[in-house]
C-alpha cells in the first residue's frame, strides 16, 4: 500500500492545478491455448478493463482506433511491447498513464495480471491480479481489482469532472435560474470562458436538468458548433451526454447519429456494428431498443427505429411559413439485435424501450456483444 500511495504522490505535481489524466488501454495478452482460447473472450476482457477506467468518469480514455492511428507512422503494433516498450508506447500516444495484463491458466484457474505504468518517469504506479474458475468469475475478480489498479489516477481526477458525481450546487442553481435551454447552454459558454472544465460541468447541468419551463434540451447542432465541438470529440463522458440530448429530442437515433458524425463524433450505429464487428470493436454505440429477454448473464435487446408519418391539413389550417401537416411518430423493429452482457438492472424490464449507450465487446451469437454504459427513456416526440 505504501508503494501504491509513493507511486501516486510522484505524478500529482504540488501547486498546479490538477487536469484529468489520459489514460492508453492496451488489449490484454493471452497465453491460452486452442479451445481454452477460443471459449474466453480476450476482448471482452480487455473492454471490462476499459469500463473500469470510463467508470471513473473523469479520465481521458484513448479508443483503441486512436491508438492504432497514433502508432500507424512509427511503425509500432500495439501487441508487440511489453515492459519498457509499454512504457515508451505511452509516451508515443501521448497518455499519461497506460495499462496492459496478460491472461493465463495456473492451476485450476485463469489468472489475469494487470499493470499501470507512469509515462513520464516509467514508474509502475500499481499492479494487480485476478482469478477465477470460469470466465464469469474471472470477470467478477476483475472488476473487484480495478479500485486498486485505477486509485493513483483517480486521485488525479478533479472532482466536479466525474460522471455522476455530484455537480457543484453554484452550478446547478445556474442551471436552476435558467428559463430555457439556450439560455442555460449561453450560461455554460459564459463559464467556459472563466476555466474550461468549469464550462463543462455547467453545461452537464443544463442536460441533466433538460426540462426547463420554456422548453426542453434539444439544440443538438449547438452542441456541435464551435463552442463544443472538440469536447463533444474528444471526451470519454460526452457519449453520454449527447445520448441523453438525443433521447430529450425523441430518440430518432438514425438521423441524430448522422449528424454527429459529420461533426467527427465517434459514436456509431449498431448496423455498423454488424457489419464491421472488427473495426466497431471498443467504439461506442448509440441505438435504440427494446429489451428483450435475458441471454446468460445478460440482455437481448431489439433495435427500433423512429419515423415520423405524416397527414396533410386542409388548406385552412395552414400556418404561414411552416411545413404543413401533422406527423405521427412510427416505431418499427429493424431486426437488427444485440446483446448486453452483464446487464442486471431492475428497471430494464422486457419490452420496455430506451435510448442505449454501449461499447462494442465482441460478437456473440452471431450479434455484437455490448457492455452497457448508460440508457435514457426517449421524449415521445420527434424534434427536427
């Protein structure tokens, strides 16, 4: 324990304000051989690893496709290093701190090793093991590490940042005086100007409140323009924001998920999934879905897709300057499907519909394999 605190005190550099640390995930090594191989999922747990870190909210969490492209000019494969050269990785990303592990079979049991390593000094900062008879208790021994493994980080991280924690009350009563969105998103700009992460945490407030009497949160291209556009590309927690908005919006999944995109937001579709299970693997998805029955130790869930159909008025009743009819929103299942591993909630009860943040694990059953991030229930109205 003494070494862990030693470890942590030589990356917090007294007096300078403290900035959430960025942190490379490298995919676990396995030792495994043929079917032992085969039946445990070495992604899966590489992403169990990585949600530990997402779970702490304010870390900088690299994707694995940032990684990939970080290393494509040197030349450098992500499962080549070990040691020193993890170490040297770090420093060629540009992360702060980078874990990798190994899997391997001692025993009776699945072992797994994990380390995190300082970039700027190479210390080991901590390490830490997991073990298990089968590969659900091997995952449970996991998650049960990761306080241990992630605590010199998490001293790191300032505490109004975090996801989930608590939004500072000055914040919230800004939030509060706030009569629309727009003038709560302008408020959050006026903060941003005064510290960047102030900013931040003042526009989670307006999200989190979403309903405001004149209105409720769904200017999506405003979070998207010049005054949000890097975080809303960049940040681990933005995923969950921008889920949120588009369920405050109606939940129409398809078109909203379009436009992020054009503005290089890396949350995809689940047909992408589908169709690119090797690319997608790490990235996070938005979709909407019913939840469906429970598949082992997790969820099926059944996307849908939101549709507005619409029915002309009689001429009298045309507004002047806008579109003439009134729309009905039309939810469809596309037959696409996915499951949620490990997803134990009690209010995701079957048939019940949300708007779901993932990442993508894997494949099983021939669907993505998802590890559940945040769900939010859609507005029942479509904004355009």
């Amino acid at each position: 324990m003494f070494s862990l605190l030693l470890a942590a005190a030589l990356v917090i550099d007294a007096g300078v304000p403290q900035q959430s640390p960025t942190v490379a995930i490298l995919e676990l090594k396995t030792h495994l051989k043929g079917a032992e191989r085969r039946a445990i999922d070495i992604g899966y747990l590489s992403g169990v690893v990585r949600s530990g870190a997402l779970s702490l909210g304010g870390l900088r969490v690299m994707t694995h496709e940032n990684m990939l492209a970080l290393l494509a000019p040197t030349g450098r494969k992500l499962e080549d290093c070990e040691g020193e050269c993890e170490v040297e990785t770090g420093r060629k990303l540009g992360a702060d701190a980078i874990v990798s592990g190994e899997l391997l079979r001692f025993g009776e049991s699945y072992k797994v090793a994990l380390r995190l390593h300082d970039t700027r000094e190479g210390w080991l900062l901590s390490s830490v093991q997991a073990s298990g008879a089968t590969a659900a208790e091997l995952e449970m021994s996991i998650q049960h590490e990761l306080t241990t493994l992630y605590a010199p980080l998490a001293a790191r991280i300032p505490a109004a940042t975090a996801v989930g924690s608590a939004i500072p009350q000055e914040l919230r009563a800004l939030a509060a005086e706030a009569s629309s969105a727009p003038a709560c998103e302008q408020s959050a700009r006026a903060a941003k100007l005064q510290a960047a992460e102030r900013g931040w945490v003042a526009l989670r407030a307006c999200i989190e409140r979403g309903t405001f009497s004149r209105g409720v949160f769904t200017d999506l291209r405003g979070l998207l323009g010049e005054a949000w556009e890097k975080q809303m590309q960049s940040r681990s927690d933005a995923g969950q924001l921008l889920a949120k908005v588009i369920a405050l919006r109606g939940g129409d999944v398809e078109g909203d998920l379009e436009l992020l995109q054009q503005h290089r937001v890396p949350l995809f579709s689940l047909l992408a999934a589908q169709e690119q299970p090797d690319a997608m693997h790490g990235r996070f998805l938005v979709l909407r879905a019913r939840v469906g029955e429970s598949v082992g130790a997790g969820l099926a869930l059944r996307e849908t897709s939101l549709h507005s159909r619409g029915r002309e008025l009689a001429p009298r009743y045309q507004p002047p300057n806008r579109a003439t009819g009134r729309y009905t929103n039309v939810v469809q299942e596309t037959g696409r499907g996915a499951i949620v591993r490990g997803a134990r909630d009690p209010f995701l009860s079957r048939g019940k519909e949300f708007i779901f943040l993932a990442r993508v694990d894997g494949v099983q059953d021939g669907q993505p394999a998802l590890s559940l991030i945040a769900y939010f229930e859609p507005n029942p109205l479509l904004v355009d």
